[in-house]
C-alpha cells in the first residue's frame, strides 16, 4: 500500500500524519487520504481539484502530477514550497 507523507510545514497548519492508503495514482491515493482527514484537501488542492500553486508531489523520489501512477511499495511525499526573503 502507498506511504503518503506530508512535510512539517504543511503539519503546522492541518494534522496531516503519515499514512497509508490504497489506489493507482496519485490522485486516488490523495483522495482517500481526504476522505479520512478532509481538512488536509484544502491546503493540497485548489478549487478546479488541482495542485496549488506552491505545493508538489514527488514519487519515489520523483516529482509527480496527480495522474502520475503509483506502486504499493510508493512513497508518495506532499510538500509546500516555501518563499519569502
């Protein structure tokens, strides 16, 4: 089963713990991770459904769209960009 993990910055706002939850992309794998913790959807998506803009998705190591497929042994990790100066 995919390991999802969320990046502290995004656990300061929303509990978001590692987790593991079932599907074939990473779109689906994200959705069940929302079904149990909705609260996290928000800072993830936006409201068309995609990525906001400063948040990305890496596979295995490997930056990643929501349509990206994913294997049962994935590390699916979620971070937020940080910027300022």
């Amino acid at each position: 089963m995919p390991r999802v993990v969320f990046t502290s910055n995004l656990q300061r706002h929303v509990s978001c713990p590692a987790c593991d939850a079932t599907g074939e992309t990473v779109s689906a794998v994200l959705e069940e991770v929302f079904e149990r913790e909705p609260q996290i959807r928000g800072y993830v998506l936006d409201e068309q459904g995609e990525l906001r803009k400063h948040v990305f998705v890496f596979v295995d190591g490997q930056r990643a769209r929501l349509s990206h497929p994913v294997r049962d042994t994935s590390e699916i990790y979620v971070l937020q960009a940080l910027t300022g100066g």
